[in-house]
C-alpha cells in the first residue's frame, strides 16, 4: 500500500513538473537507455556519438546530469532522479537549443512513475539478470518495469543475446532493432567491425546497442565506429590507476552478479602469466537484494584467486552479516584467510589488497567507484574509492614494496 501511495505521489509530482516546465520532452528527441548492467557506458558512448556529430546533447546518468557544459549533483545513490529535476534538466536543454537528450532508466525509476509525462522516441534495453529482487520481488515483475519504457516509442533497441528478448519483442512498440555480439542481429560485429579501446564483451555489446540506437536517427556509419572505437569510458567503469607500481589497479562499479562476473573474467583474461592472481576487493550494499550476495562470493571464488569482502553502504545492516552473506558464496574448500579475507573498513581492506600484490598481478575493486560517499546508518559520510586507492599505493611504494 505505501508503494502504491509513493507511485502516485510521483506521478502526480510528474504530471505538476511536466504541465509548470510545459512538456518539454516534446521538442527533444529523447533516448532511453534501461537494463540491470551498462546503462551508464551505453548513455555515454551515445551522447558522444550525437555530440561528435555535431548536435546538440544533453544527459542525466548515474554520473549525474550533463546539460550543455553544466554538470549538476543529481544526489547520493540516484541513477533517475525525481520527476521536477528531471523535467527541469529538459526545459534547460530546450532552452540551450538541445535537439537530443539520452537518459538513463533504472527499473525503481520506471516503477515509480518517475518518467511519467517524458516523451520518449528510442528505447534501448542492455540486459535484465539479477538484481533489485528485494524490491520488484519477482524477476517477472523486474522485466515488467524496464518494458515501461518501450511504450509508445518509435524505436525499440533489443539484446537478442538476453533472456529479456522474447518477453519484450511481444510487448514493445514501435520497430524492433536488434544487436548482438554472437548472432546475425541487425547489429552485430560482422556488420559493424568495432575495434573498441576499452575492455571486455560486455562493452561490445553496450557499443552495439549504442550504435543501434543512433542508426535509427541516421546517423553515418563511418562517424559510429571512430566515435566508438575512440571511446575511453567513464569515470568509475574499469578505470585504471597507475602511480608506477609493478601490479595493475581496476577501479569499476559492478556491484551485481552478472556485471562482477564480466568484470572479473575480463580482468582475468589480463592476467600476465600463470603465477600471477586476480585480487578483488568488493562488498554489497545494505537493505538492497540480499539474495545476490552469495551469488557474488560464488562467482568471486570461481574466478579471482583472492578476495576481500568488505563494507559497501551497509545503511542500516551490520557490514558483519553482509560479508557473512557474501562469504556464504564460497565453497567448503575455500577458507577465510587463503582464499578468501573479511575486513570491514574499506580503506584497510583496500590497503590490504595493494600491499598483498605481487609483480604482474591485478588488484580490482568494486562497488563504490564514482560514488562519493559511504552511507552508515542514515548517514552519508564522504568516500572517494580513487583516493584510497592512490593513498595505500603511494604508502606501499613510499617503503619501497
């Protein structure tokens, strides 16, 4: 019931901003980009492709939104913000002259009629694998969500590589282009031979769904591949820290199974030499989906040779029994202290990574990444993941390690 009552208190909050700010989705060509994992690469790649064409662009990511050359705060933890920032950010760019707006749709987002009243042209789903079940309850009701989004557009952008395709090609609306990076989609690496700068499969297909997405706008396919392939990502996705040390350092964001499991096979498939390890660092957030917590320990002791588990926003729960949950996903065989380490404090659990690294081999964290802050409690207190970092290995080389 209190659901309920939230969802239309933001459709009506939607409707107010909408009718004040006199629609102006409607003199924008707007973007929407939803899925559990590369939402934020795949915004990115297509406000590059639009603005190196030379139009005017504007975007609202997990990163915050960019209008013109003004960024601005969209607040702690949000991806989609409320419906009045949201409809303010678009009269702002219909002011500027803005012709296309790219905005990132998480599934709470379109759920709780936060997008209400958005005119939306082209819808693009990345993917839909676990996560957010603690709210949606069901994967049915999850994939439900992000299908909110492919109403009453003009064009729907769909993974033919997901287990959301057969679902969400029965309820879209208007035409269906599709991507792949294996099958004979309308976009798949045979058609569009991408030589991408940034790593892993999951990147090449966020780069297909970005390249479909700008297709139906006629964009050349000349101008799509060198904006792609030049593409050097964005801040706290699989960003590298490099203060001359003899080990490699990954900062990334993944914080469900399935971006964990890319991240760490693609970081694995990096690893130098045999004698090497993959060291990861990562934890999960409190009073989100519990379910996915052994599921991370379990695709961690499947690919990285150490983990640390540690505090990621624990809010209101005890990062004691969030790491608990977490190690619950590591075999019999793999014991704390070998395998696998819990330190609750981030910044020690991160300067225990760094000074653990031998030569050649990679340290990975994940979770915080671009995020600002680390909340306890009810509180926010500052955390800047970069700076940790870059503390514990200037201490590490400082001594001469």
């Amino acid at each position: 019931m209190w659901q309920k009552l939230k969802n239309l208190y933001h459709l009506a909050q939607a409707f107010i901003a909408s009718v004040y700010f006199n629609f102006p989705s409607r003199q924008l060509t707007v973007i929407g980009i939803t899925g559990t994992d590369g939402k934020t690469t795949t915004v990115w790649m297509v406000y590059e492709i639009l603005k190196n064409s030379g139009f005017k662009v504007s975007q609202i990511s997990s990163l915050g939104a960019l209008v013109g050359t003004s960024r601005f705060d969209t607040g702690f933890h949000t991806t989609t913000p409320s419906p009045w920032q949201i409809q303010k950010y678009l009269r702002k760019a219909v002011n500027l002259g803005n012709k296309y707006f790219v905005l990132e749709a998480t599934s709470h987002g379109l759920d709780q009629n936060r997008l209400a009243f958005v005119k939306f042209k082209i819808a693009v789903i990345t993917n839909v694998t676990h996560e957010h079940l603690d709210y949606h309850k069901s994967q049915k009701r999850y994939l439900g969500a992000k299908a909110k989004l492919f109403r009453k557009v003009n064009f729907s952008i769909l993974n033919f590589d997901d287990q959301s395709f057969d679902f969400l090609k029965s309820n879209v609306d208007g035409k269906i282009i599709t991507y792949s990076a294996k099958s004979q989609a309308d976009f798949n690496p045979k058609r569009l031979p991408l030589r991408l700068k940034i790593p892993g499969d999951y990147n090449l297909r966020n780069a297909l769904a970005a390249a479909a997405a700008v297709s139906s706008l006629r964009i050349k396919k000349k101008k799509i591949l060198s904006v792609l392939n030049n593409f050097g990502g964005v801040p706290g996705r699989m960003n590298e820290v490099d203060l001359g040390q003899n080990f490699q350092v990954f900062i990334d964001f993944a914080h469900t199974p399935n971006a964990l499991k890319e991240a760490l096979k693609t970081l694995k498939s990096q690893i130098p030499n045999p004698k090497s390890k993959l060291i990861t660092v990562f934890g999960s957030a409190g009073e989100r989906d519990k379910a996915k917590r052994p599921l991370m320990g379990k695709i961690a002791a499947g690919i990285a040779d150490v983990s640390i588990l540690t505090a990621e926003d624990p809010r209101r729960e005890k990062v004691e029994d969030i790491c608990k949950s977490i190690a619950e996903g590591f075999s019999e065989g793999k014991k704390e202290g070998k395998d696998y380490h819990i330190i609750y404090d981030r910044a020690k659990a991160i300067t225990f990574a760094v000074n653990l690294a031998a030569d050649g081999d990679i340290v990975s964290l994940f979770g915080k990444a671009h995020e600002k802050s680390m909340c306890f409690g009810k509180k926010e207190y500052p955390w800047d993941e970069f700076v940790a970092v870059e503390k514990a290995i200037n201490e590490r080389l400082k001594h001469g390690k």
